[in-house]
C-alpha cells in the first residue's frame, strides 16, 4: 500500500475510486487489464489520502445533488479501510450535502458503515451493489481469495434488506467450464430474489479477457485446474468476450427468473435505477451535525 495526493477524484459521471488497485485477488479481475494502464503492481494499492478533501470540493460546487457512485475500477472496502476509514469519511460527506451513495463491493466490512447508508438513504439514497459469481464457498475461496465468501455476502444482503436499503447485484463473470452452470445460477438467483434485491446485472454467461487479465486467469488456471487453460485457449484464442457455451439457455433462465419475481434485469435498468435520486422530505438524523472526519 502507498499513499497519494489526487487532483480530481469525481468525475463527470458521478462516479469516484478512492483506492486504485485492490488485493481481494480475483482471478478473474478485469481492472488488472494492461489498458488501465496502471504505474504500480496491482495489489500495491495506492491510497487517495485526500478524497476527503476532493470530494468535499467536488460536492459543493454542484449545482445539483446526485449518486455518487466508488467501487468500478476497485473495491473500495479494501482492508485498509479498516484503519484509513476514507470511505466511511466519504459516506458522512454525501450525507451532510444530502447525496446519495451507492457502492460496488464484495467485502463484509461495508456492514461497519451501514448506519451511514441508512442515514443517507432517509435523506437521498443508498444502493448497496453487490458481487456474487458463485454458490460454492470453497470455489469462491479459489476464486475470490481474499475476500468474504459468497453465504457472507449473502448475509450483508440480508442486512441491508433489513435496514431497507436497495441492493443491486452483479452476477458476473460465470465462467465458462467451472461456474456456468444452470445449478449455480439458479442458487445465486435464489439468493438475491430472496434478499429481495431491486435489480441483477448479467451481460452474459461468460467473462471477458484482455491482455494483463488473460495472463493472470490462466495462471490461476493452471495452478488450481490443471489443463484448463489450454481448454480456454483452443476455444476463444485470444477473445475479448468468452461466453459460455450455455450463455444462450443461462440467460433464459436469467431473464425468465427475473421477470418471475418482479427484479430489474436489463443492465440499462439497473444502471438508471441506481442513478436516479427521488426529491426527498428532508430528516433528521443521527449523523445530523456530524464533523466530517469524525469517527
Ligand atoms: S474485488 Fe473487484 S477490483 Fe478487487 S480483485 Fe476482485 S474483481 Fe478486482
């Protein structure tokens, strides 16, 4: 881990990263990808030590409040956090400008911030967007090394469905040959329909690969799945987009579920549900006067 001092960190979307990189160690993890064009190893993560700051900045030279969304390019819930608490900083920033918040993470340490969400979805709103790829936690442990297992995240989902505050999960990649199959769609599905989320993003059954990414999934491969690569080689060379040779029926069910049970499921969807902020009557709180900074 080292520190920086960003210029920007909002951008023009409303979205931010206060962490660049991530050490959660998905094998699969597009950020790794060589376009991102990152200066330092991956996991060494560079710590915005100014988002704070920047973000204070930004939110008071809008016009408008809005959804501000972290979580893109890396978890923010990086185990660091636990000590910096720049995320929770943040949090308490979008409250007191009355935004909302919506946050992509796989990691349990977003339950430490969930009065934060509560507050600022009473006031504008929260959306809680989670990660689930797999049913099996021992694949997961393969898969997502380190970070919760999937019954953990599924419990943050239930947490956050107590407190009413929407989620939004993404149920992706499904990789071809190892979690593409119909058993362990239908048991993440059931899960989310279950903690009652708003919405699913699923592209596809597949993956994506690009270079920097490819190179790290196949060592991944080689390591836990002997000749498993050489599988993926002989069928997608060197492929951007790596379905499933089930996309097709998985995304029926996908569809067919989803519609079934009332959830988002057309990515477009999901995206202006999460982005878009109702006028709320405005409430007070227990953060209200809350010092920014202030544990
Ligand atoms: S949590 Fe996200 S950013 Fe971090 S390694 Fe996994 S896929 Fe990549």
């Amino acid at each position: 881990m080292h520190t920086a001092r960003a210029k920007t960190l909002v951008s023009r979307w409303n979205g931010m990263n206060i962490y660049r990189g991530c050490v959660h160690g998905c094998v699969y993890c597009d950020s790794r990808s060589t376009c991102y064009r990152f200066t330092h190893p991956f996991e060494d993560v560079e710590v915005k030590e100014n988002a704070p700051e920047l973000l204070e900045e930004a939110l008071r030279k809008r016009r408008a409040a809005a959804v501000i969304s972290t979580g893109s390019m890396s978890d923010p819930y990086q185990p660091c956090e636990k000590e910096l608490r720049l995320m929770g900083r943040c949090l308490e920033l979008l409250y007191k400008y009355g935004f909302g918040a919506s946050v992509i993470t796989k990691s349990d340490l977003v339950l430490r911030d969930l009065d934060l969400f509560e507050c600022i979805q009473q006031r504008a709103k929260s959306v809680l967007q989670m990660t689930l790829t797999v049913s099996d936690d021992k694949l997961s442990g393969i898969l997502e090394p380190n970070v919760c297992s999937t019954s953990r995240r599924y419990e943050v989902l239930k947490a956050f469905q107590e407190r009413e505050i929407p989620a939004v999960v993404w149920i992706t990649p499904l990789l071809p040959f190892l979690t593409d199959t119909e058993e362990n769609l239908r048991w993440l599905l059931d899960r989310c329909f279950d903690a009652g989320v708003r919405g699913i993003v699923c592209f596809n059954a597949g993956m994506t690969l690009r270079d920097g990414c490819r190179e790290y999934y196949y060592k991944a491969l080689d390591r836990h799945f002997p000749g498993m690569s050489e599988k993926y080689r002989k069928r997608y060379g060197n492929a951007y987009e790596v379905n499933s040779p089930r996309n097709a029926a998985l995304m029926r069910l996908f569809h067919e579920q989803c519609e079934k049970y009332g959830v988002l499921h057309d990515p477009e969807q999901c995206f202006r549900y999460i982005a878009d902020l109702p006028e709320k009557e405005p409430q007070i709180s227990l953060f209200d006067g809350i010092a920014p900074g202030k544990p």
